[in-house]
C-alpha cells in the first residue's frame, strides 16, 4: 500500500514504453555516434612514453596485463620497438612507472589501432583475455593487412577454432601452455633429459591443437606457433 494505484499504473506504463523502445535506440547508436563523429576532428589519443614518429617497424600488443607487460619488457631490454594498447588506468601507471611504451584506449575502435601504427606494425601480439576485444582486433587487422604476422592469446578452444577461421594461425591456450612448464619443472626435477622433455612437450601440443585446426581448416602441424 506504500504506492497508490495512480503512481502505480503510471510507472507501469513508463516502464512499458521504455522497454517497447530500448531495442529501437539501442539501435541507433552505432549511426548516431558515426553521424556525430564526421562532424568533429578526432581527439588525439594518450600515448606514454613514445613519439609519434616512433611507430614503425613495431611490434603492437593488445593488452598490457601481465602478459602484455612481460612482452613489452623483453622488448624493451633486447632495444627492439614495441607499443601496448591498454584501456585500464592501473596498468597504464603500471607502464608508465615502468617506461613501457603504452597508447591509452580501447583496442577494438580502429582510430586507437591507428593511433598504435597498425599500419607500420611488423607484429600484432593480441594478449587481452577478451574474447570480444580479441576477435575485433584480429578481424580488423586481417581485413587492413592480410600480411600482417598475428599471435593471439585464446582462453578456450572455441574462441581457437574462432580466431583460426580468421586466418590467424599462430593462437596460444595459456592454460595449455602453464600445464606444460609446470610438467616440465616436475620432470626436470626427475632427472629426465631435457631434449627428452622437449619432445615430450612437442608431442603433447600437436596431440592438442591438431584436431583443433583440423577442425577449423588450418595446419595440422604440432605446436601452438606453427
């Protein structure tokens, strides 16, 4: 009895026509934001520790999360040029602090690929856990340059089988790829050769990823980079 039967039917009817007219402007956003967009120049976007002219002959990582940062920091003591996208304020200090070099953004808009030299890139690492930034960022980079050499992290098989439909051969399973090292650690505390363990691990990733590929039409050639 806390609300009358007037307050009552008129939320009833509110919420009626707003959910009758959600889909409608859900809709709509994707135009409006590209019609308002060609009306207004581009905002530049927050680069960290890089100059422009810099972005050529790069490698470009999506994701500056661990293991983007790890990446980005072998990169950077081998003096080799490498630039990471990253959306999240907290990993974005985290490479500042660190003298990363980082565009802030999101992955998936073409204009922060742009920004990061997609078209300059010799390399594109795709290391997000997202599976929605992972497949925009593959599918648009195959579709600007069909050439471009391309690893992606995947989280499960389906998103594997997903990103090998694209063309995008070279996908990494870091669930598979932990099993292994932590295998490798126990047999290399058995004493067991290393050439033997290498072989070993060689075995259980084509027995792995081969029906995968198969599957999806790619190699049938044993690794997860092959």
């Amino acid at each position: 009895g806390s609300i009358g039967a007037e307050l009552y039917s008129m939320i009833m009817a509110v919420t009626l026509v707003t959910m009758f007219l959600t889909p409608f402007v859900s809709a709509a956003t994707t135009p409006l934001y590209g019609f308002f967009k060609s009306r207004r120049q581009d905002e530049p976007v927050l680069t960290i520790n890089i100059e422009r002219d810099e972005l050529h002959d790069h490698v470009l990582i999506v994701g500056a999360g661990h293991m983007g940062r790890t990446v980005a920091r072998v990169l950077l003591r081998l003096g080799l040029p490498g630039v990471a996208i990253e959306l999240d304020q907290h990993r974005l200090e985290t490479c500042r602090s660190a003298g990363l070099a980082v565009i802030y953004g999101d992955a998936s808009h073409p204009l922060v690929l742009e920004a990061a030299g997609l078209g300059r890139a010799c390399v594109l690492l795709i290391t997000t856990p997202s599976p929605v930034i992972t497949l925009a960022v593959a599918r648009y980079a195959r579709q600007q340059r069909p050439e471009l050499h391309i690893v992606a992290r995947a989280e499960s098989e389906e998103l594997l089988e997903e990103l090998h439909e694209l063309g995008v051969h070279e996908v990494v399973l870091p669930q598979m790829e932990a099993g292994l090292e932590v295998t490798r650690q126990a047999l290399l505390h058995l004493k067991v050769p290393d050439q033997q363990i290498e072989r070993f691990a060689d075995e259980v990733r084509g027995e792995f990823y081969r029906p995968l590929r198969a599957r999806a039409g790619g190699e049938s050639s044993p690794g997860p980079n092959t």
